[in-house]
C-alpha cells in the first residue's frame, strides 16, 4: 500500500517505510539485521534481563507494555529506562498480565512494532490474548522468562507453560543462553514482521538461569538500529480511518451463517499454521538454521532446546571422559518444529535422551510423534519446580538406560 494523502497542502504517503542507511530521531542509522550481527564488538558480561534491555535499544520499538511478575520485572523496568531516554514512543504499566496483551493489541492493530515479558502464571493469565494477536495477524514479540506455574508455588524455571504456548498460532522459540536472547530478539522482529508470515512471536528463555545469571555477550553497535516496521505491509490491514480493527471478525458471517462462520474460522486457522510454516525460510536465513547439532553420527544422542542443552554439553564432556561417545542436537524452534532437520539428524541414533525442565516431557512427545522407531527416544530426565538438572544426572541416566 502506497496511498498519499494531502497533509497541509503537501502529498504524504502513508507508508513512511524509511529506507536503510537513513537514521531515527536517536540518530540510530537503520541497518539490515545481518549486517547488526555482523557488526558485532567486544563481549560485555551482562545478565539476561540485561540483555533484554539491550536489543530492546536498537530493536526500534515503539511501544512496550509492563506488567510485574518474577522473573521478568527486572528486564521490564530496564526497558522503562529507555523510554525516559527517548528510544521508545510509548511505555506503561498495565493493570494486569490479561490487560497488558489486550493493550499490547491495540497498539499493533494501530500499525506500532510492539514488545512486552511476561513469565509463569502471567503467561497463563495472559493467555486468551495470544490466539487473538496469531488471528489478528499482529506480530507482537513477548519475552517469556519461563518459571514454575502450578502450585505449591515457584518462582524457579519451569518450561511448562511453554506446552501451553505451542498450539495458539505463535512462533515459539527457545534460548538456550543470552547470547541466543539477544539474537532471536532482534532476529524475531524480522521474521514475525514479514508480510508471509506477520504472527506474534513467544521468545521463551529459561528463568534465572537465562534472566539473573551474568553471561558474555556480543552486541550490536548501539548507534545501529532495526529498519523501522512498515505496517502497510500487513496481510491484514492495520487500523486507520478506512479499517476497523480485526476486519474479518464483523458481524456478518458470525450473526447470519453458522456455515460460513465454521469455514471461515477453520480456514482462517489453516492460513495462520501456513504462516507459521512459511517463517521457516525467514528463520533459517537470519538464525542459520531451526537447530544446531554436533556429532549426530554417533548412536547416542541428547536432543532437547533452552538451557537443558547446556546441561547436556556437560554431561557429554563426563561421558567421553569415560569413553561413552554422545552426539547432541539443540532445537532452537519450537514453531515451527524442525521436522526434518530432526528426522535427518536422528536418523542413525539408537538411543534418543531429551532432558526437559518440567515434568510433562511436551519436547519428548513432539519427537516421538515425529520419528520412526520411536522407542528409540527416552523422555528424560526430567526436573521441575526450579531443580537444577546436574550434568551428572543426565550422564548417570543414559548410562542406565545403556546398561554402562
């Protein structure tokens, strides 16, 4: 869309897309994301809320909506900060986890690139609000510092309410350390923002052990900055005097045909799962692939995402000590899931160790409903509540489980 309007006397096109190279009202120049990456400096030693703040800084968002709720509240009141120095448009506090994403809504139907966090029983409060944002085709990116949500209560890591997140529409994907946040941050807006794919992103991260614990990061320059978000590029088109909000949910089909409100919203449901699919081009050219893996020849193998994977490099490290060779796989997208990467990957595997924290296994049944042979897969082991999850138990069990 292109459309000018007379603006005192002068023509202005609505879409004010500014091209890269120019700069922004912090005299940020605007860069392509690979060429941020590329320009990266010298390691900084900072915690992941930290991080948060930092790719919030050249990420160029407009609009950040807060709610506190450990282990978040730290990264939300950082990115306070940058809208007293002037990189935000707008930041506020909500009146409750529900009312934030409702408000982050408004703000992306407005045509504005939009971030928030949120962690645990906020997620699940939240929760109606994010199949609206992946129907409403809204690509708002949501930090989600995962922690412990049922009772008795626990503010530690938990990835649990990730399994809640995985059928809403979302992208969804998993950092394993803050290296890995400060990248997806910056990459997800990329790729959410894309006119094929345009859906909410949920940038989950491990709690604490992501979120409070001091890691070397290398950053984009901080006079760099995200190319600006063009939301006359929406498939849906964003509200403005012409559009009313969520055009396709008026009341026509919904009041007057039962028939064709089924066919529209399964049809609609199908296009957004399409979405999600089509983001895997985007994703792979920006990220450098769905997973990484390491000696996936070998006939054990640890596959799992978040900070399990780092458990599972050091158990790997104690095995080949005593010469019990393990390959791994880390999973960076949870959606789209890397269906084939991971059936290439495991392909010669005997035996399939996913460590998980949480007690459900919900990474375990998506690769068990995935490969053939699948008893292969040993959903485990699993911890919750916070446990930390020693290297050394991981190692003990795959040496159970092979009878070493």
């Amino acid at each position: 869309m292109n459309k000018e309007v007379d603006l005192k006397g002068k023509k202005v096109k609505l879409s004010q897309h500014v091209k890269i190279g120019q700069k922004n009202k912090m005299n940020q120049t605007y860069t392509d994301v690979s060429d941020m990456f590329a320009a990266k400096g010298a390691p900084s030693f900072l915690t992941g809320s930290e991080v948060i703040r930092d790719a919030v800084k050249v990420a160029g968002v407009d609009i950040s909506v807060a709610y506190p709720i450990t282990p978040q509240s730290e990264a939300a009141a950082l990115i306070g900060e940058l809208y007293a120095e002037g990189y935000l448009l707008d930041y506020f506090r909500g009146e409750s986890e529900f009312a934030v994403m409702g408000q982050c809504a408004g703000a992306a139907f407005g045509g504005a690139r939009v971030f928030t966090t949120t962690a645990g029983p906020g997620t699940l409060r939240a929760m109606e609000n994010f199949p609206m944002w992946a129907g409403s085709r809204l690509p708002i990116q949501v930090v989600v510092t995962c922690r412990g949500i049922n009772s008795p209560l626990s503010i530690q890591p938990d990835t649990l309410e990730m399994a809640y997140l995985l059928e809403t529409g979302m992208l969804v994907w998993h950092a394993e350390t803050a290296q890995d946040l400060y990248d997806f941050i910056l990459a997800g807006f990329m790729v959410s923002e894309q006119p094929d794919v345009h859906l909410p992103l949920a940038n989950c991260c491990d709690g604490f052990f992501v979120t409070h614990t001091k890691d070397t990061v290398n950053k984009a320059p901080e006079d760099l900055c995200l190319p600006p978000y063009d939301p006359y590029k929406s498939p849906v088109p964003c509200m403005d005097m012409e559009c009313p909000p969520v055009r396709m949910m008026r009341d026509p089909f919904v009041m007057k045909s039962n028939y064709i409100s089924y066919s529209t919203h399964a049809s609609w449901q199908q296009e957004v799962k399409a979405a999600v699919e089509r983001s895997r081009k985007h994703t792979i050219a920006i990220l450098g692939g769905l997973i990484e893996t390491e000696n996936v020849d070998r006939e054990i193998l640890i596959v799992s995402s978040g900070t399990a994977v780092s458990q599972g490099r050091e158990a790997i490290r104690l095995l080949e000590a005593e010469g019990i060779k393990v390959g791994l796989v880390k999973i960076k997208t949870i959606r789209p899931f890397p269906y084939q990467e991971i059936l290439e990957a495991t392909a010669n595997a005997k035996h399939i160790f996913v460590p998980e924290f949480n007690m459900a296994g919900w990474m375990a049944r998506e690769i068990k409903a995935l490969i053939p042979n699948n008893e292969r897969v040993y959903a485990g082991p699993h911890v919750a509540g916070g446990m930390t999850m020693p290297s050394e138990v991981i190692a003990e069990e795959i040496k159970k489980h092979i009878g070493a």
